[in-house]
C-alpha cells in the first residue's frame, strides 16, 4: 500500500488493498435498517445483519456476502456520496468528503482494536439478527435518518 494514501490519492484511484484496508471494521453499515413506505427516512436498529460477527464487527463470510446476504450492498469509489445511511465516522465517507481519518482509524492507531476501545464499533451494543422476531425490529431502531437530511 501505498503511503498514507488516504491522504492524497482520490478513492477512484485505490487498489483493491487500500481501498479495503479503507475500511474501518466499524461495522455500523451492517446494522440492518429499515424505510418508511410513506417517508423515505431510513430507520437504523441495533441489530446486526446475521452474518455480522459483532465481536470483530466483521463479515463472517466476506467473499460470499452478496449470494448470502441479497440485501448487501456493495460500496464503490462512485456510490460514497450517494449512500447516505454511511455513519458519519465512516472511513469511506470520511475521505469523500475530505475530513481525514481519525486517529482511531487502524490506518493511524496501527491498532485494529482501536476502534472498538473509541465506542465507535457497534461491538458494544449490537444484536444478532437471528435473535430477534421480526415483529420486535420496531423496537429495536436507534436513529432516523430522515429523507431530506
Ligand atoms: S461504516 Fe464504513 S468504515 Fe464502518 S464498517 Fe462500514 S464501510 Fe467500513
Ligand atoms: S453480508 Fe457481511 S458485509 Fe454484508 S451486511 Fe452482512 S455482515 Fe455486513
């Protein structure tokens, strides 16, 4: 990889490894979520999708997510700024729009720990998809985020 490149390549110009390297093992883009037919504002609820592995905040089967999981959506140089449910500490999201990482960011801390120790992971607070009945998903939203924001 090369150096602190995050820090002056755009996103559209990472290798494969540094653009996954990117990614802050947050797991926050796992947390299922759900759309209001009538609004549009996406709820997002601390359950986490089935294959997340909360204790990493990993995805327990990366290369197969998509056949696996059909609502995995697979984030792109192009789709950053469109994807407006990306937490804003997203390294993805941080980098779009020219913040920077965080010092908690592996990349800078050399650390993967480093996020879950800042309570940024959801490592702390998410539940397993399995382990909740689908008539108790309302109960489980923790932000809205509404259409126009
Ligand atoms: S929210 Fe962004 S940084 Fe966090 S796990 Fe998802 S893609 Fe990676
Ligand atoms: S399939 Fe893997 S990457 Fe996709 S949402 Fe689930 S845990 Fe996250």
């Amino acid at each position: 990889m090369r150096e602190r490149f995050w820090e002056w390549l755009p996103l559209s110009a990472l290798t494969h490894e540094e653009w996954e390297a990117l990614c802050d093992g947050c797991g926050q883009c796992c947390l299922l979520k759900l759309e209001d037919e009538d609004t549009g504002d996406i709820a997002t609820l601390d359950v986490a999708c089935q294959l997340l592995d909360i204790g990493s905040c990993r995805c327990s089967d990366y290369d197969n997510r998509f056949q696996r999981v059909p609502g995995c959506t697979q984030l792109t140089p192009d789709r950053v700024g469109d994807f407006r449910w990306l937490p804003h500490s997203c390294a993805y999201r941080r980098v779009h729009e020219g913040r920077g990482l965080a010092d908690w960011h592996p990349l800078i801390s050399g650390d993967p720990d480093s996020v879950h120790r800042a309570g940024v992971s959801v490592s702390h607070y998410a539940v397993s998809e399995p382990d909740v009945p689908d008539d108790e998903l309302d109960d489980h939203i923790i932000a809205v985020l509404p259409i126009h924001e």
